[in-house]
C-alpha cells in the first residue's frame, strides 16, 4: 500500500502572514495613537510576533514605517490611461490626493518622509516611476517627470503634511492645468 502523499502547497507562507499582520498592526496603531507614539514592541504584540522579527525584517522602526507608507499606495496599481497625457496625469494625481485624505495614510506619509532622512523616500522613487511611466506613453510631450514631481505631487504632499484641509476634490486638476501652462 503507498502512503506517500504529496505536499500541500504553501500560499505565501509564515513570512507572508508575518508581514501582513505586522503591517497590519502598524496601520491601526498610527490610526489609534499616532505615529509619533507607535513603537517596535507595540507593533509585535499586536501583530502576533517577536520584536525579533521585526528587527530582523526592517532593521528599524522608521524603516518599517517607510516601508508601510510605501505599501499603502500599491506601486503595482494599473496606472489611470484615458487616452491623454493630461487626462493620465489628473486621474493618477486624484487617486493620490484620495489617498492621503485619509489620516493614517497621511501619518504614514510623515513617517515615511522623516524616516528617508537625507535620503530619497521610497514613496517619492515609486511616485517618480509613475510618472516616468506616465510619460512613456507620450514620447512627443516636452514635460518631464521632474515637471510633475515639481508642479503636482511636491504640492500635493505639502499639503498633505501641513494643511490636509485644503485637499479639495478639484486640487489635482488645478495642479496638473498648472502643469500645461
């Protein structure tokens, strides 16, 4: 009789759990207590897991928190494509303005930021690639992704940090018309 059985397959594992429940954690606990207040030890008791093992994954908490700030707004999201470079970019600027109302989204952002130090964010590579991606579409337009990071995010993100109430429904189609000035 043949009792060999085959091996089920693993659907993302313990560390895939880890990860989730980690992030996780640190969502709801910048959302309870703010970011400033959030700490390695906090993070794993909710999360399930040994401070260990956040150490081991992120070295630190900024990092994790830049990290989860990153993670937020999926760099892997299908980019808006609606037949125009000024549509594209109006569309992609409003999803992000959309995002950061959102006050954990925007504690996260903070964290993410202050955890960069001298260093380029992860949040502002990714947005960097969206826009070079953008652009892609459109070899005959002059405008570069510097131009967008310069007229529609950097504007974006200002706010974001330090007047979130002027987040109107209409600032990423002001922003992006500036850009076509």
């Amino acid at each position: 009789m043949d009792t060999t059985t085959t091996p089920s397959k693993r659907t993302g594992g313990r560390s895939a759990a880890v990860i989730h429940n980690v992030r996780t954690a640190v969502e709801e606990l910048v959302e309870e207590k703010g970011q400033d207040k959030v700490t390695v030890p906090m993070i794993a008791e909710r999360a399930g897991v040994n401070p260990t093992s956040i150490y081991r994954r992120w070295g630190d908490l900024p990092t994790l928190i830049n990290d989860i700030a990153t993670y937020r707004l999926d760099p892997e999201r299908p980019l808006p494509e609606n037949g125009g470079l000024r549509a594209d970019l109006t569309a992609w600027a409003s999803e992000i303005v959309e995002h950061y109302r959102k006050p954990v989204n925007a504690a996260l952002l903070r964290g993410g930021a202050s955890a960069a130090g001298e260093q380029q964010s992860y949040c502002l590579r990714n947005r960097r690639i969206e826009a070079a991606f953008l652009l892609d579409r459109y070899p005959d337009t002059t405008v570069t992704a510097d131009d967008i990071l310069d007229i529609v995010i950097a504007p974006i993100i200002y706010r974001v940090i330090f007047l979130p109430w002027t987040l109107e429904d209409d600032i990423a189609a002001h922003l992006v018309g500036r850009l076509f000035r």
